[in-house]
C-alpha cells in the first residue's frame, strides 16, 4: 500500500512537464555497519548492483556505494550515496542521492551531477525516486525527472548519433 501512495504522489508531482522517468531493480549490501550505543541507530557503508530500463531508448547497468544512517533498524535518517551509471550505448552518468523525502512512503530526491551524451542534459533536473526494499536487500526503485519537451526530444536524438 506504501508503494501505491509512493507512486500516486509521484505521478502528481510531474504532472505538468514532460518527463524522464527510470525503472531499476537490483540488490543492496552492507559492508559495514557501525552500532550506536544507544541501541537505536547505526551507520552502514552500502553499495548495490543494479539494472535499469528509461522511457527513452536507453537502457543500462549501475553501481552505487554511500554511507547511510539508520534508525531502529528500518528507518532511514540521512544518506549519501553516489551511483554511476552506463547506457547500452556507452553514455555514463552519475547520480547524487542525499534526501530522504519521505521514508514512510519510501521517497527520496536525487539529482544527476555529471554525465555524457544524453545523461549531460538530465544534470540540474529535478528528480525523485520512489523504492520498495524486499527480503535479502533486493529492492525496486523507480525515478521521474521535470524535463522540458526540448531536453526529452534532444535525449532521443542520441539514439541514432552512435549507429
């Protein structure tokens, strides 16, 4: 139910613009934790492999690594995570994820810092992703972005620019 209100307020947000929208699923790991002494909270090192799939011709792989703070074991408190991500087509991105929006309904803001060919234009938009954790750390996630019309069209383009 989480996830349905998670994309319903999704949807409202990038209802009037045209949009870029990602689909990824892939499987998170642990490789640290630190355990506060108040029982409550701890801090792990994350990093997770990844697929994706766009509403564009682009589809890839990523990998992402961070630090996340955690309260009571399933609420996140604060993040820092990096992806880096390739196209099909040998474009690259990277990603900055730092805001949990809402942890209740599992949203979080995100924004692209650097990129090449069509991942160049998605740096600056405005973006927000909604994620669904499952047992063994394996999760969901699925991204929109406020783009214009032009910056959706000159994406596409790129599709017949490496052929």
């Amino acid at each position: 139910m989480k996830f349905l209100v998670s994309i319903i307020l999704f949807l409202a947000i990038s209802a009037n613009s045209a949009e870029f929208s990602l689909n990824l699923g892939g499987k998170g790991n642990w490789t640290y934790n630190i355990d506060f002494p108040n029982g409550m909270e701890n801090y792990g090192l994350w990093t997770s492999e990844n697929t994706f799939t766009t509403n564009t011709y682009m589809y890839g792989s990523s990998v992402c690594s961070g630090g996340i703070h955690v309260r009571n074991k399933t609420e996140m408190y604060n993040q820092y995570v990096i992806c880096k991500g390739k196209s099909q087509d040998g474009y690259l991105y990277i990603s900055r994820h730092t805001n949990i929006k809402d942890m209740s309904v599992g949203l979080d803001d995100f924004e692209y810092i650097d990129g090449t060919g069509p991942w160049k234009e998605l740096i600056g938009a405005k973006c927000t992703g909604a994620f669904l954790l499952m047992e063994e750390n394996f999760y969901l996630w699925n991204a929109k972005c406020n783009i214009s019309d032009e910056t959706f069209k000159r994406i596409n383009e790129f599709a017949n620019k490496k052929n």
